[in-house]
C-alpha cells in the first residue's frame, strides 16, 4: 500500500492529471454558484464582445459584471473560443486550458520525475486558490517558465512568443525579458519578436478598427494607473507585497513604490554581474525564481490568487537545491503554512482578517525566500551547489 502511495505521489503524470480534474471541477462550482461567483470570468468574456462592439474596454458595466477589466485588447484573442461558448463549457474549458499550460511547463523543466512531481504536490494549494479565482495568473505563470525553458533550448522564436502574450495581456510578461542575457541568438529574438508584437497588435484590428484599438491602449494605461493608485489603501485585498507589508506595518500608504524600488531593483539586478556563471543552466533558473518572486513582492496589484508565480519561484529555488539543510527545508514549510494556507481554514477567520490580510502577512515567507535567493545568486557556484537531477 505504502509503495503504491508513493509510486502515485512521484508521478508527474498523476500529480498533473489531479491539476487538470481540479481545474474543471474549481469551474463547475463556480459556475454553480451564480454570476457573483464567475465574476472574473464574465469580465475576460466580456473584453472579446466588447472588442468586437468597440465599447470602451476598462469601465464599468454593472448591468454585465462588477469590478473592471484590466486586461488588454489582445486578451479578447485568447479568450474568444471560449467567450462564444455556453459559460459553463467556456469556464471549464477556459480553467484546463490555463491549467494545461502550467503543468505542460513543469513537465519542461529539467528535474526528475520526482521533483516535477513533489514540484506540482507542493504548488497544489497555491493553485486552487488561483484556479477559483478563474484569472490568467496560472497561464501566465506557465508562460514566464516556457519562456526561460525555451531561452535554454535555443528556441528563441518560442520564448519570446511566451513573453509577448504576457506583456500583451497582463504586462506582467515584461519580466520574461530578465533571462535575455542567456539568449545565444539575440538577433533571432529580437527581429522575431518585433515582428510577433506587430502582429499581436494588428490582429484585433481585424474585427474591430485600427481606431478603437489604438484607443484602446491609451485607455488601458490610464487603467493600470488609476489601479496602482486605488491598490495602496491599508487593509484591502491588494498590495500583499513586500510593499504593502511595510506600508501596513507602518500604517502609512502613501509610501511611494520607489521608496521600495530604489533598494528591490538593485538587489535583484546585482547577480548579473557574475558572467562566468550564466552558461549554468542552474543559474538562470534561479535568476528565473528571483525574477516570479520579484514581480509578486515589489506589486501593488498582488492579491492571494497572484501567489501562484511567487510560490513556483520558490518551489525551483527548493528543487535546485543539492543539499536540503534544515533551513531550506524549514523556509519551504514557513512558505506552505504561511502563504500558500494562509487564506484557508487552517487559520480561524480573525486570524485571516485582522493580521494575515491586514498586515499582507502572506508575502513575508516569500520576503524571507527572495532575500535568500539573492544571497545564493551572489555567492554560490552554480556548477558545483545545485543539481537539476
């Protein structure tokens, strides 16, 4: 019993099938629950007609959804297959689709069967709480860890295909240009991918107008404005990062995010410095886990379900590891306790309310894990420290 408990926990092919039941039946529930539930979901649809009918993309339509869209034109793209369906196909197709992307980019990354395994085990709970949600963030995750995969694999057309539907869509993707100074072709990325962003821009045109597209974008940028400002408020569902930790703690939101810029940037950008190690693919795969923490603690626009990216670059920092000492072991479970169940019920409901969220208690385990990642990025080597086996 023993063995066929553990030969079903080391088996990616089990652990990923177990991702994509999930996905559909985290959808089908939602759906079930009525519209207040697949709220996001009735957003992303709603970009697609939208495009179509040239209606302004990022305001309101309380008489369709709640809340506004924060996605960009070419979002309606991807989500048009879906959004033309009955929505409790579109939901469920639209969550294993997104789910199908994450676990098909672990299975590419280069550990054991074991390790993509125990990888996609220890994520699980982070992902449910992305995959209710019904957001991008799971996909998207899974695009910045194609995008570095391919980078490696010399498969440049493909990995700046993977970054250019995340700045498209979220312009969270930018970050996948962190790994460019592994590229072996730069000329190849770069020509390709200006003529992929020309194309990603010009397609909406297509059933919409050159007009309203470009209308679009300047509507989009004034959105992402106007949400960074409305994120820095004490106490709401937002801003859990490193920034909205010290801002709670201090009980001051008018912090300015460059306070926190002005020392995160330099941090995370100082292991380029050590040339002679980019030729090791352990090295860019931890400069790829500094690089999804970094863009989830140093956002205002962080919420639990964003935590997805964070915890996946924790989850390759651990499985890089050669040795696992008592402190690796330990900050991997301070992650799980702390930030992936933090908003379950392992923790009463006043304890969630007035100090998790409060305080964006969430983040700190990965605060604690991205300073780490910086420390062993400056002065490990790794040729010798780490194994992809």
């Amino acid at each position: 019993m023993k063995e066929k408990f553990l030969k079903f926990i080391l088996n990616p092919k089990y652990i990923f099938g177990v991702y994509l039941i999930i996905s559909v039946v985290t959808a089908v529930s939602k759906y079930l629950r009525g519209d207040y539930a697949i709220n996001n979901y009735l957003i992303f649809k709603n970009v697609f007609f939208n495009t179509i009918h040239q209606k302004n993309l990022f305001i309101h339509y309380p008489d369709l959804y709640f809340d506004l869209n924060h996605y960009g034109i070419f979002f309606s793209v991807l989500i048009a297959p879906f959004a033309v369906m009955p929505d409790w196909m579109g939901i469920s197709l639209w969550n294993l689709a997104n789910t199908f992307l994450f676990v098909y980019a672990i299975y590419k990354l280069p550990f054991s069967d074991g390790k993509k395994a125990l990888f996609g085990l220890f994520c699980l709970q982070e992902y449910i709480t992305a995959a209710l949600s019904l957001q991008f963030n799971v996909a998207l995750t899974g695009l910045l860890l194609l995008s570095a995969v391919y980078i490696y694999e010399r498969k440049e057309v493909k990995s700046v295909t993977a970054i250019l539907v995340g700045i498209f869509v979220k312009i969270y993707g930018i970050v996948g240009f962190t790994q460019f100074f592994f590229i072996q072709n730069k000329k190849k990325f770069i020509l390709s991918g200006i003529a992929i962003a020309v194309l990603f821009f010009v397609i909406p045109m297509m059933y919409s107008g050159p007009q309203f597209v470009l209308q679009s974008y300047a509507d989009w940028y004034h959105s992402i404005i106007e949400k960074n400002n409305e994120n820095q408020v004490l106490g709401n569902m937002q801003d859990i990062s490193l920034m909205g930790f010290f801002r709670r703690i201090l009980g001051d939101a008018s912090i300015s995010n460059l306070v926190f810029l002005a020392v995160g940037l330099p941090l995370f950008a100082l292991p380029y410095i050590r040339i002679k190690q980019y030729k090791n693919y352990a090295f860019q795969l931890m400069i790829l886990a500094s690089t999804l923490l970094f863009l989830v603690l140093f956002s205002s626009s962080s919420e639990s379900p964003t935590y997805i990216i964070a915890v996946v670059g924790v989850m390759i920092w651990f499985f890089l590891q050669k040795q696992r000492n008592p402190l690796i072991i330990g900050l991997l479970i301070f992650v799980i306790i702390f930030t992936c169940f933090s908003t379950s019920d392992l923790f009463p409901k006043w304890v969630k309310h007035d100090y998790i969220i409060k305080y964006s208690l969430k983040a700190v385990p990965c605060i604690v894990v991205w300073l780490r990642v910086v420390y062993e990025l400056l002065t490990k080597d790794f040729e010798k420290d780490y194994s992809l086996n």
